[in-house]
C-alpha cells in the first residue's frame, strides 16, 4: 500500500511537471509595407492594449496602409490552452504589400523532446491576396522560422484553411505567425490567425485517470 500511494504521489508530482506555461515570454507584434516597419513589444508605448501577453497597435504604416487595427495575443492570454493569435483590420489607400508578424519567445511546453501536433487555423476577407504561416522554432529566436507547421495563401474576396504538422519542440521556444497582404489598389482585409498546441495539463490529467483505472483493477483484482 505504500509503495502503492508513493507511486502515486510520484506521478502527480510528474504530472505537475509537464503542465507548460510561457517562461519569461516575450510577446513582440511587427508590421512593414516593405519601407516602413513599426515594432511593438508587450508593455511598450505603441501598445494600446494595458493587458499583459497581449498588445494592440492602431495606426497607419507609411503613405498607403493608412488604417491599420492590429492585436496579438500570446500564450499568457490564450483562451483555448496554449497557443497564440493575431487578428487584423488593414486598409490601403493604393496597391502595396504588408506584412503583419506577431511573434512569442521563451516558450515553455514542459516536455522537451517530446513529439506534439501544432496546428493552425485562419479566416478571413480580403480585397488581394494574403500568404500565411506558422512557425515554430527551437533555437528561441524572436520570428524564427525553424519549422513551418502550416502556411498557404488566400484571395478575394473570403479565404480560410486549417492544418497543422507533429513538431518536436525544445524548452524554451518561439511561436511565430507572418502574413503578407497585397493589394493592387484601395481596399481592405481582415483576418484571423491562431496557432496552437493540445495542453499539457489535458495530457498529463489524461495520464493520471488511466493510470488511476489501472491502480483501482489492480486492487479489485488483488
């Protein structure tokens, strides 16, 4: 019974272990009509949202994307388990192309070396075309790109896609979105693009229950 109860103890206190959160994350939104590039940290002055693991920029990028409502949401705020979001409102006074790239550092998924299917999903409208994707990347690097686990390219006027790729991550790493707009004239485009991984805590809970059904028939047995 003992040896029963210290097992137990053993792997909840494992169990513990693999539930992820953001290590010191870092949350950075970046924007570039391919001249023009404005960068926004977490906390910074051009960030409009007061929420932490969260930012908004509103504001123009250079002469022809004069409107432009931007919002990235990190892991911290994810509202599904453990992921990120960037969503977007982008007009254009003439044609251009802008890239929209949010990205989060210093990621902490609880289980290095494990495999783990990231995957993606976007919708939106848009007066051009706009090419996307997701990226995960092990060395930790603010917009790396070290693993494409989704990407794919949408158009006028309503485009949306899912999909998604097995990634062994490191601990810590980065999650990066980057989406090109373009657009031959005025006109507007919006979206939204998430990128997630299933949480740890689910699995490790998961993992307890049926271990705890083997322990309870085991002694139903005994």
């Amino acid at each position: 019974m003992k040896l029963k109860k210290l097992a137990i103890a053993s792997l909840v206190s494992g169990a513990m272990c693999l539930i992820g959160a953001p290590a010191n994350a870092s949350l950075i939104l970046k924007l570039s009509d391919g001249v023009n590039t404005v960068t926004v940290a977490d906390g910074s002055a051009q960030d409009m949202n007061s929420v932490a693991g969260a930012i908004t920029f509103i504001g123009a990028v250079g002469s022809i994307w004069n409107i432009n409502v931007s919002t990235a949401i990190g892991t911290e705020q994810y509202p599904n388990g453990f992921g990120i979001d960037l969503n977007s409102v982008n007009l254009s006074r003439g044609a251009g192309t802008l890239s929209v790239a949010m990205t989060e550092t210093g990621l902490s998924f609880g289980a290095p070396g494990s495999s783990s299917h990231v995957s993606g999903a976007i919708g939106g409208t848009t007066a051009g075309t706009v090419s996307y994707a997701l990226y995960t990347d092990n060395s930790n690097a603010a917009f790396g790109q070290g693993t494409t686990v989704f990407s794919g390219t949408g158009a006028n006027p309503v485009f949306s896609g899912t999909g998604g790729a097995d990634v062994s991550l490191a601990d810590p790493f980065s999650m990066t979105a980057v989406l090109n707009i373009t657009h031959t004239g005025p006109g507007a485009t919006s979206f939204d693009f998430e990128g997630k991984v299933p949480e740890p805590a689910s699995l490790a809970l998961l993992g307890l229950g049926l271990l705890g059904m083997g322990f309870a028939r085991c002694r139903k047995t005994a």
